[in-house]
C-alpha cells in the first residue's frame, strides 16, 4: 500500500489534519482555526492520524519482510 492510499483511510477530520500540516507546512493554530477547534484537538487527531498511518505501513512492511526469502 502506497502512502497517499493510507491517508485515505484516515477520518476526514484526521486526513484534513495530517495533509495540512506535513503538505501544507500550516500551523496547529492555523489547522484549529479552520476546523473550529482547539489545539488540542488537532493535535490528538494528528496523533491518531499518525498512529493509523505507522500501523497500515508496519503492516506492509511485515508482510514484505515475511515474502523475501
């Protein structure tokens, strides 16, 4: 699985999050500001975001490490 096919399994509020920070280099603050909500907020769902991420491509990778002979 591809990155961006990894983001698309991410909640929208959480894609949202993850695209405009590590794409669009936009601040916490800034990301609060537009979903109307709090720094916090964002921030879990930027840990969840993450979270899911690094699980999906762990995943992969297992299964890549289990095929190579």
């Amino acid at each position: 699985m591809q990155i961006e096919q990894a983001v698309e399994t991410l909640s929208p509020e959480q894609k949202e999050v993850f695209l405009l920070r590590m794409y669009g280099n936009v601040s916490f603050k800034e990301i609060a500001k537009l979903q109307k909500c709090s720094i916090n907020t964002c921030l879990a769902r930027m840990q969840y975001a993450l979270g899911k991420l690094r699980s999906i491509l762990q995943e992969e990778y297992d299964e890549l490490q289990e095929a190579m002979p």
